[in-house]
C-alpha cells in the first residue's frame, strides 16, 4: 500500500476541500509514492511520537494536528517543530495532517463529543458556506438515463437522507457545427433541432472533478453543453460545531460532572450558574469562542468548548452555561476515530500492509498538566 493510497482514504471521509483556509493539511513530510510499513495516528506530532513511530515500525503518521503550520525558512533544529521534521526526514517518516477537514466532517471531532455525552437529534453548529454545486447539462432524450446513472454513481444528487436527486425538464436543443466539427447527431454546416431533456443536478464540491468527469465520459455529444454554479444553499451535514439533545434535562452541576467525567478532564471552567436545567448543548472541538454567539442563536442551554480567554466568559451574558473542558480533551477520542475508520477502510488489512498495523499512539501529547 502506498502513502496516496491512505490518503484517498482520509480524503474519501475528510476531504481537504472542506478545511478552513487558514489551515495546513495534507502530506506535510514525506512521499506520496512511498510504501507504507504502518500507519501511526496521533493527535500531535511530537518527537516522542516520532521515536513512537519508528519502534512500532511505522513510517506514516496520520496526525489531527499539522505540525508545521505556517512556513519554515530554516530547518536547524533550534525548536520542537524543526526537531520533529528533521527526525521525520532522517527516517523517512511520513506526516499527514487532517485538522479542520475533520473538523468539518458529519462524523468528525464533533460528532465524538456528542457520542461521548449522549447527545442525540444532532446538527450542525455552523454550517460551511458554498460547498454546494449544480451542474446543468443538456442530453438527447434517449441517452438522459445513461447521463443521469452516470451522475448518480459519480456522488452527484446526494441531499442529506436521499440520493438519485435531479430535476428535468425536456425542451428542444439547436446547434451547427463547423467545418472542423464531428456531430453526433445532424450534420456539419447545418442547424439541427434535438428534442432534449435539461437535467440539473447537485452535488458537494469535492466531487466537482468526478462528477464532470462522469458527464464528458458518459454525454454522447462531441461538444458537451453544461452549466456550474456555486450555491448559497446551506449545507446541513457539514461545518463547525455540533447541536443535540441530552436524554433528560439535567441540573447545571450534573451537567459539569457529566463533563469532567465524560470528557476526561481535570478541570472544567465555566461561566456563572444560571440555576437552569441543560437539554439542549452546543459543542465544537478546539478553539471555539468564535462560536459562542452561534450556540445561542442555536437555544443551546451550554456551550461546550476550549481556549476561552477571560473576556469571553463575558460573553455568556446570563443566556448561556460556557464550559472550556480543554483543547486536549476536547478532541481526544478523534485518535480512536481515525484507527477505527483506518481499520475498517483497508479491508484486506495483512496483504495492504504486510510488514506493519495501523497503531494508535500511546504518547500524551497534552502540553497542560493540572494541579
């Protein structure tokens, strides 16, 4: 199995196209048509994981952080990051990074909060802008099914529940060709009338290339007409944070304990006590106080994040329970995602990698220790 090959399957269930632009994912060190030993996933690259890596005899490192963010002008070991690629390098280690493109993801960072405490009717804190197309095309009537199933198999007319979606609307085509042309149907130098059906179609922008890909192959003109537009639909599967439900309302304490225990975490810091039950809780992975205002427009009873500065606390302006359980702890369990996903997609596990496993790191790479 060769590194692409991993990283098809990361993509297939994160695509890059959904990280945030800020971010830096992908293969950050290594070779893509290098073969893989074992495939090591960690939340952070560090050192240890490395050294980790290297005893456990894998040499890609599938790790939720990036370890190099943002541009490196020297690689001379003066610090952690300069330390971890150089060591990679030496070893040929290979470091892919996930981060945000998971933390987009219907089944991300966000939904393994939500397992973790129970939250049910689940959707979407902040749902990601323009990542929905539609594509318009123009078919002969008698080739509209061969075109359409072509569609359908390439990922297009998937809307949340439902898939095979698509609107069509049958009308009369005119075109003529030049003396260089080739028609499938008429004849060069001359206006030819088609009775043809108008099919539109949606589909998620990561799928843009495929998709079209499908129609040039699957569309029996030499010249295929469509249309690509990029849609201000909201998209209700994919973004920032999640929303659901506890099973019962529960007191703010029971709700700060539930956390502290579901969660793993030392400490929970929270804003005042409202002295109102929780139900309905908001939670995004990382560093969430930009979502604060989202989860209140969202009638969440608690908000549940990390990295809140002082004056965000101040934000809960009595409407709120904001609960930081911590950056670590907050997307701990995505390791165990990742392996579990990892496992399940490489089916033919002992001949996709003879010489090693896929391993689930064992190094805390938590920099906060409590008192």
């Amino acid at each position: 199995m060769k590194v692409q090959e991993v990283i098809q399957i990361l993509e297939s269930i994160a695509p890059r196209d959904y990280a945030e632009d800020f971010d830096n994912t992908g293969l950050l060190v290594g070779n893509s048509e290098a073969t893989v030993t074992g495939i090591l996933v960690t939340l952070d690259t560090l050192e240890a994981v490395v050294d980790e890596a290297i005893a456990n005899n894998c040499n890609f490192i599938v790790s939720f952080h990036p370890i190099v963010f943002s541009g490196l002008k020297q690689i001379t070991g003066s610090n952690y990051v300069e330390r971890v690629v150089q060591k990679a390098i030496k070893n040929d280690i290979h470091i892919y990074a996930i981060h945000t493109a998971l933390d987009n993801d219907w089944n991300g960072v966000n939904a393994m909060i939500c397992e973790q405490l129970g939250l049910t009717n689940r959707r979407i804190l902040i749902p990601k802008k323009a990542t929905v197309k539609k594509l318009v095309t123009f078919v002969p009537e008698n080739e509209a099914d061969a075109v359409r199933e072509a569609l359908f198999n390439a990922g297009a007319g998937a809307i949340g529940n439902y898939d095979h979606c698509s609107f069509n609307v049958t009308g009369k085509g005119t075109f003529k060709g030049n003396e260089d042309s080739n028609p499938t149907v008429g004849k060069k130098g001359e206006t030819h009338s088609e009775a043809e059906v108008q099919i539109g179609i949606t589909f998620q922008k990561h799928l843009q290339s495929s998709v079209l890909s499908a129609l040039f192959k699957a569309h029996p003109y030499e010249e295929v007409a469509y249309e690509l537009t990029t849609l201000e639909n909201t998209n209700q599967h994919l973004g920032m944070g999640m929303v659901g439900d506890l099973s019962r309302a529960v007191t703010e304490e029971e709700f700060l304990a539930l956390l502290k225990d579901k969660m793993k975490t030392g400490c929970v810091r929270h804003s005042q006590l409202l002295r109102k039950d929780i139900r309905t809780v908001a939670v995004l992975g990382g560093s969430g106080s930009f979502a604060i205002e989202a989860a209140k427009r969202a009638g969440a009873d608690a908000f549940v994040t990390a990295d809140l500065k002082y004056h965000d606390f101040f934000k809960a302006e009595n409407k709120i329970l904001l609960a930081d359980i911590g950056h670590y702890e907050s997307e701990q369990y995505t390791k165990d995602l990742l392996v579990n996903v990892l496992t399940k997609k490489i089916s033919n596990f002992a001949a996709a990698l003879p010489e090693g496993r896929i391993v689930l790191s064992q190094t805390n790479t938590n920099p906060i220790s409590y008192y």
